[in-house]
C-alpha cells in the first residue's frame, strides 16, 4: 500500500475509533477545551458557521459526504431530502441517534468519499473533510463533487483554518500536511491536515467548473464555501 493510500486507511480506522469521543472537539470539553476566552471564540465562530449554513439555498435531494456524527445534519435535514455519506459505520450510528432524538428523517449509508456517485442531487455538502485531501487531488474532489450535483445545484463546505487553538491541547501541528493524534485511550493515529487559503479553494473550484464561488471565513477557526455547478 503506497504511502498516500496508507493514510487514507488510517484516517478511516481513526474515525471509527475516535466516533464516541469526536464531539468533544465540538462542545470544548476535556482535551479540546483551550480556557474561557478560546472557548467562546470558538463557540462563536460555530454558532456564525451555523447561521451560515442555515441561509443556503438547500433544497430538494441533498448528500452529505463524510457526515461523521451528524452536527451538521440536523441543519441539512430541515432543508430537503437528506442522505448522510460516511466511510466508517460509527459515526454514522451516532448521527442516527442524533437526527431519532430530534425527530428528523434521513437515509444513512457507508460510502468511500471518493466512490462515483450514484445519483444527481440538488445539494452537496461536506464538512472537516476537504481538509483531509491531498493537495494534488483537490480539484479532483471537486470535480467529482460536481458529478454529484443536478445543473443548478448547490455545493457548500465547512472546513479547518490554522489556529493552535482548534485541536486537541496534546496534538501538535501537522508536518507535510500530516499529523500524528491521540485519542483519549492513548492510541495514535496519521491523519491527513491541509490548511487551504481560501484563494485556493476558490481555484479549484472554479477550474472544477463551479460558478457564484464565495469562499469566507469566520474570525478564527473556520473557512466556508459555497458554489453552483454551472
């Protein structure tokens, strides 16, 4: 197995294993709590990525590719006709439980996030996943993400910008796009982690063929895009 397609694996046996812990890096608890101040930062910056999602134009059939546990999906769901994409079972048990508790319906599947789609949809939405690919593959994604989407159709992102604040308080930052992190049982794991600027993001996009690109980002921790498939 060639280096590249190793950390691939790896990354899938990381979130399988980190899924009952994942959303403490969310709500700030434990390893991923930075004190008082960095916390609300945080908790600002998700609440404004929140709101932003909210204000999309959704509709209709949407995917949601590498769903994890299903934090943004309670957003998605009230949109359209939602399917949640994830390559590791357990976290898709958790975002099952998740939408259950809140009422919602959706369909759940374990999918490669580089597997052809079998369906066109009117919405394509993936968050902390784009981070996760290699540079030289990233119009590559959106390219795929583009087979996905109907004409007309909706792509939006949620995505990691480079703060020392937004991991876990022992995980040091990545090297050549690589980083070694620990779960809570003391296990280690390689994952991919690439930074992208926005700038870059935007090319990409628009050399995938996407039009009405915006790419923004909240004050600290989160870059956001939106585009349409021409």
């Amino acid at each position: 197995m060639r280096g590249s397609e190793a950390i691939d694996s790896e990354m899938v046996d990381y979130y399988a294993a980190r899924a009952g812990e994942y959303d403490d890096w969310y709500l700030r608890r434990g390893r991923y709590s930075h004190g008082p101040e960095n916390d609300e930062a945080w908790r600002a910056d998700l609440n404004a990525a929140a709101v932003w999602l909210s204000s999309r134009a959704f509709h209709g059939r949407i995917v949601e590719l590498a769903a994890g546990t299903g934090w943004w999906s309670l957003l998605l769901a009230r949109q359209g006709e939602l399917t949640l994409l994830d390559a590791a079972p357990e976290p898709l048990e958790i975002a099952r439980q998740r939408m259950a508790a809140a009422d919602l319906s959706a369909d759940f599947l374990v999918r490669d996030a580089w597997a052809e789609p079998d369906r066109r949809v009117d919405g394509f939405f993936t968050g902390f996943w784009i981070s996760h690919i290699d540079r030289a593959r990233l119009a590559e994604f959106f390219e795929l993400a583009a087979r996905w989407l109907a004409p007309g159709g909706t792509l939006a992102f949620i995505d990691s910008r480079r703060d020392p604040e937004s991991g876990a308080a022992d995980h040091r930052p990545p090297e050549d796009d690589v980083q070694t992190r620990r779960l809570d049982d003391g296990s280690c794991f390689r994952v991919r982690k690439v930074f992208y600027e926005p700038a870059e993001l935007a090319a990409a996009l628009e050399r995938a063929g996407f039009v009405d690109i915006e790419v923004q980002t909240t004050d600290r921790f989160f870059v956001l895009g939106f585009a349409r498939r021409s």
